[in-house]
C-alpha cells in the first residue's frame, strides 16, 4: 500500500473467498484510486479510504464484515455495528485480557 494521507482510514473487509472478486469490482467505483491490498485466499481486502460506510454497505450485501482498523482522528466506530456475539467477545476480552494489553482500543471497546 503507500503511505497515507492524514485523511485516510484503514479498513479491513472479510468476505468469503469466492465472494472478494464481485466485492472488489463493486467497490471499484467507489474506492477510485485509493490503495488496496486483496488476499484472495482469506477474502481479506485492507484498504485506505475515507469512504468507510460505502465499503461497509458492499462488505455487508456480500454477508461479511468491513472494520476499521485505524483512522487518523479515532472517532469512527470501529465496528459499524454489533455482530453477534458482541457481548461474548467483550466477556471473553474482560477475563483474559483484564488490563487491556492486547490490541488496546482496537478489538473490543
């Protein structure tokens, strides 16, 4: 990827492997010429855009995911919304991980 604007955001999609392609050239329009790097084995798409709702919306009608990964304000919502087992996550996140050493602010807030 190269390097990032101060505006720019880092979004991680999941998406089922045969699925990545029909995201990617849905999110063509959209991304223009923001950088993207596609597993196409995992159906993981990082990218680097401002346009973080339009990437959640083509993540969400192919049944996956689009999280942010950091932003340069840190004022997004990280999740978008609750995927189940939310609640178990934070629990799970609470019992072992009690100080908040790992990935903190990133996973469960």
């Amino acid at each position: 990827m190269s390097a990032a604007s101060p505006s720019d955001t880092t979004i991680r999609v999941g998406v089922a492997p045969k699925d990545l392609p029909r995201v990617l050239d849905g999110l063509a329009p959209v991304l223009g010429d923001s950088s993207f790097t596609a597993d196409l084995a995992s159906g993981l798409l990082y990218v680097r855009s401002t346009k973080v709702e339009a990437v959640r919306l083509r993540a969400r009608a192919a049944g996956g995911y689009a999280v942010v990964l950091n932003a340069p304000n840190g004022k997004l919502d990280v999740w978008g919304h609750r995927p189940d087992g939310f609640d178990q996550m934070r629990t799970l996140k609470a019992r072992w991980d009690a100080r908040g050493l790992f990935n903190p602010s990133a996973f469960i807030v």
